[in-house]
C-alpha cells in the first residue's frame, strides 16, 4: 500500500501546474484530474508523462472532467448518445495507457430518483463501459459518490453481486458522510471488488477535510481493508478550500504514510 495524491487537490489550478508544485513536494504517486477536453490530446499527455518520468512518478489513476455529465452520456433514454459517449471515452483511456495508469474513476448517475433508467440498464450498460475499458487494459471502477446511483451501499452490494469479477469500485470516505451514509457500510459493500480509496477526514460539521485533521475512525477502516484483501493505495483527495496553504499536505502525507505502515503490519501479522 502506497501513499498518493489527486491533482483535484489544487483545483483550480491548472494540472500541469499542480503535478510540478506535488512533484516538489515528493509525492510520486498520482491521481490526474483531466479538467477539459484538450488535456486528452496525445501532445498534452506526452508532456505530463515526462515530467512523471523525469521524477520517477507513477500515475494511478484518471478522473473525467465528465462525471456531473455521465448521467447524460450513458444513463439516460438517448440511446445514440451511449454509443458516442463510449467513442469519447476511448480518449480517456488511450491517455491512461499512455500514462501507465491503470483505473478510471467513474461517478455515473445523477439524479438517479427523478430518472428513468432501471437499474438492470445501468448495470447494462456500467458492464459495456468496464469491457470497453478492459480492451485498453483500464479498470472503470465505480466510486461512491453523493446524490448518485452509487451513494448507496445496497445498490453498490447489489452491484457487485450481480456483475461479479466484471465490476470495480472506488471508495471515498467524504463522498459517503456528506450521502449521510455509514462509510464502514459502504467499504464493506465493495469487499474484494474495491481497487482505489480516496482518503480524507472529516469531523462534526465538516465533511471532507485533510487526513487527520478529523475523527475518521482509521483504524476500524484498516481492519475492513485488510478482511477484503485490498491490494491497492491511498489517494489523498480534498478540495482546495478545506486547507489552507500547499504545505499542508506535507502533515496529512505523514499521517497517511502511517496508516499504510499500520496496514502493512496488520496483513503480515
């Protein structure tokens, strides 16, 4: 287990301004945050890869600028618009080849409540996303996310017992306290199926703040980690109004580099 760190953490500053300013911060594991469209052109993404190699720094994972808008793309009613949306994300995942990451992070349906899409055609069509990016060697990993399809973790169980070895899953503990929902219940949820976690804190009246700035109970996440035999990171993901300067970080990585200290000492034990 490996401590990293998203580029949204600086948003809105632009990503390649954020990986330099996290490269000299010595963090050398990565989520990027695509922001438009032009940051998928084979030009763009050749330079981030050499500032990556020019430090031996890893990417991985991709985020979509896109997810508010996958609801529109894959879930609605608009049958061709699907077929242009899984064209379009093809760019996503030649980028990540290019950049040696190995999941896409997907948030999927919002304003799930007011649509019309069952959830036997969401999971039709999640499928045709994961085995499209399987073709490109990428994991389209469905993370937990406020206000989608995903906030719940019975639909997420639902999920993973009906698509099986045909499914992942991203686990962010602020994305389940602001869906006022267990986070524990959550990570469980996802069991063997969870491949990337977006760590952060939080604390009464404030649902996302830096690791260890908070009351997330760690220890009892480690533990859930550990029974489900998870194999991947820790990302660091905060927006940027929930701290205050870049140094910052600098505690929080501390903080999370314990933790994967602590996992790697329960899985030995």
């Amino acid at each position: 287990m490996r401590t990293g760190i998203s580029t949204a953490c600086l948003y809105p500053m632009e990503i390649e301004k954020s990986l330099d300013l996290l490269l000299s911060m010595d963090f050398r594991l990565f989520e990027l945050f695509i922001n438009t469209s032009s940051e998928l052109d084979p030009a763009f993404v050749r330079m981030l890869r050499t500032r990556l190699e020019e430090t031996g720094a890893q990417v991985k994972s991709l985020h979509p600028f896109t997810s508010g808008f996958e609801g529109t793309l894959f879930f609605s009613e608009y049958l061709r618009r699907v077929e242009d949306g899984l064209e379009f994300y093809k760019r996503y995942f030649e980028a990540a080849g290019m950049l040696g990451a190995k999941l896409l992070v997907l948030h999927g349906q919002r304003g799930y409540r007011e649509g019309k899409i069952t959830e036997e055609e969401y999971l039709e069509r999640y499928l045709r996303l994961y085995r499209l990016g399987q073709r490109f060697g990428i994991a389209v990993a469905q993370e937990n996310v406020n206000q989608f399809r995903s906030e719940d973790p019975e639909f997420i169980a639902r999920m993973r017992g009906q698509l099986g070895e045909e499914c992942a899953f991203v686990f962010d503990i602020k994305q389940a306290v602001r869906a006022g929902k267990d986070p524990f219940a959550m990570c469980r949820a996802m069991g063997e199926r969870l491949i990337h976690v977006h760590i952060n804190d939080n604390a009464p009246g404030a649902d996302c703040l830096l690791p260890g700035c908070g009351t997330m109970a760690y220890e009892k996440l480690l533990d859930l980690l550990r029974d489900s035999s998870y194999a991947g990171d820790l990302i660091i993901e905060v927006y940027r109004k929930n701290f205050g300067e870049p140094h910052e970080l600098f505690a929080a990585r501390e903080r999370v580099e314990s933790l994967c200290r602590s996992f790697s000492e329960r899985v030995s034990g």
